[in-house]
C-alpha cells in the first residue's frame, strides 16, 4: 500500500498542490502524494490554472483539470505517514487544530524549516526584493508560478530525497540535470531529518 505524503498551505490553489504534483513524480508510485489547505475559501473552488501551467512548463508532475481545492481535516493528519508545513503559521495551526493525538504531532514538519512562509506565487511571500526586481517578478502572474516550480524542482526536491528518500535521488538528478540541483543541506537542517526518521521508525516504517 502506497505511503501517503500530505502537504499543506494554506488555500490549497497553488503552493501544496504544486508541491504534491511535482513530488509524486519525484517518488513514483510507491506514494500517494497529496495537498490540502487550512483556510480554504469559497471564492476559489479550484486550483488555479496558472499552478497547473507552470508544472505543464517544466514538464514535472501532473494536476487535473477542474482539480477541487480541498480544506483540511484531522482525519487526513492522522492517516498521513508524513505531513509537510508550507509556513511556520500553518504548522503552528495544524499542530494546534488539527492533531487529534499526540503521535500525530510527531509527523508534521515544516517543508522549509529556514523559510516564514514558504514561496508564495500568488502574493510573492517569501521572494526578496532582490529576486523579483530580478526577474521582474509580478504578483499573481505565470512567471512567479514558474519561478516556484524551479524552486522546487531545484532545490526542495533534491534536498527532500537526499535526507529521506535517498534511493529516489540519483534518478531525480539525471533526470532534471544535476547541475540544476542545489547541494543538499543548504537550506534544511539535519534536526528536521532526525525528527522524521524519528518518526518514522517509531511507526515501524521506512521511507
């Protein structure tokens, strides 16, 4: 049966479901991959189409279209193998509201531990001023999407495998070209690792 990677922002229209995409072609079929939000609104019912062009640009990972937003719930948390924060403030809110046990908290990390709140293409968080002067980078428009799909094909991916699905990893670069991925470690710290395979034995299960 299928471990099941949850990964979580907070609307669930473009950050968690680009994320989930790109990593279950990252780790095959052996995961089912998925993406909720926290504060799901009405007014967006559906992942944006800009996050699906983007992965459809790089050639990584697949989202359906008419793919529903999906809010959270405890019941998804508590049967996850692993859950993934994409911000601090959402960590803090899934841990407090959405943990029904105390095991359950032992599973939820932060996806950048060194970030606030992971990129987001929709209000530019987390770019600098330096990188969207760069790449003229506009709130909102398909190149701050693509611009996040790089960032995580780039770098979040590679790094991920390297710590917890090392096996996965070799493929994954000749796969996007080794020389586009960032050495491993630069931006996740060995305590987050510790804490998942922490986790994970606890469970008796391996990555």
């Amino acid at each position: 049966m299928p471990k099941t990677i949850l990964f979580i922002c907070s609307g669930n229209t473009c950050r968690s479901p680009m994320v989930a995409a790109m990593f279950q072609e990252a780790l095959g079929e052996e995961y089912n991959c998925i993406s909720a939000g926290t504060s799901v609104t009405p007014f967006f019912k559906f992942v944006l189409p800009h996050t699906q062009e983007a992965i459809k640009e790089l050639g990584i990972g697949e989202i359906e279209d008419g793919k529903r937003t999906r809010e959270l719930e405890t019941r998804m948390v508590n049967g996850a193998d692993v859950v993934f924060c994409l911000g601090k403030a959402i960590h803090e809110k899934v841990l407090n509201e959405f943990c029904e046990f105390e095991e359950s908290k032992k599973k939820v990390h932060l996806f950048a531990p060194d970030m606030d709140k992971f990129y987001d293409p929709y209000d530019l968080d987390g770019f600098s001023q330096e990188e969207i002067q760069e790449k003229n980078l506009q709130k909102g428009e398909i190149e701050s999407y693509i611009e996040v799909a790089k960032k995580i094909r780039d770098i979040f991916i590679p790094q991920i495998l390297a710590e917890y699905f090392p096996e996965r990893l070799e493929a994954w670069e000749k796969r996007i070209g080794k020389e586009n991925s960032t050495p491993t470690g630069s931006i996740r710290e060995s305590t987050l690792a510790g804490g998942l395979v922490a986790t994970i034995d606890s469970n008796q299960r391996k990555v």
